[in-house]
C-alpha cells in the first residue's frame, strides 16, 4: 500500500498546528445495507494502538484495519481551500445477494 500526498497537501500538513496527542488518519465512512457506499476523509485525532502508519516525506498518516481494507493500493491525498483534504477515491457498490432457501 502506498500513499503519497500533493504537493499542496503535504505543505498544508507542515504548517497545520496539531495539538502533541493528534495527528492525521484516513478514516472510512460506510454507509448502506444492501448497496454500499465508502467515502474517505482525512481525521485529526490520538493515535490507536493497532493503526497501520505510512509516512510520506515526514508525515506519518495512520489507518485502521477496517480503513486499510477499503482502500487501494495507492491512495493520493490532495487539499484545496474548498473541499479541504480530499482522499483517494470513494465508491459505491449496487451489489446486493439474497438468499432464498
């Protein structure tokens, strides 16, 4: 797994001001029941004993095991003033199984 960060992501990183006990973590949103939906976003809170980290230039970003697996296997991370940070790509899914004894 590999995530790299633009270059105005990575900037906007270095000059953020984080309290000692924070620091960034993609966090997944599921959503749905027999569709489902992820979305990415990037969180700012303590680190977790069991979180995966993957440093890029100096920054450490850390990931669940329930975040890790929804995520591919390179995941850019972006920032504009508008939208603030923007993570890898989030999907849908429309699959849906029943069973029928």
């Amino acid at each position: 797994m590999v995530i790299t960060l633009t270059e105005v992501a990575l900037n906007r990183l270095k000059v953020m001001e984080l309290k000692e006990e924070q620091s960034p973590r993609i966090d997944a949103d599921v959503a749905g029941g027999c569709g489902m939906s992820v979305k990415f976003t990037l969180v700012f809170d303590e680190p977790r004993r069991n979180d995966t980290v993957i440093e890029h230039q100096g920054i450490q970003i850390r990931m669940d095991r329930f975040t890790k697996r929804y995520l591919g296997d390179e995941t850019q991370i972006d920032y504009t003033d508008q939208h603030g940070f923007l993570v890898g790509e989030s999907f849908a899914s429309s699959a849906c199984a029943i069973e029928i004894d």
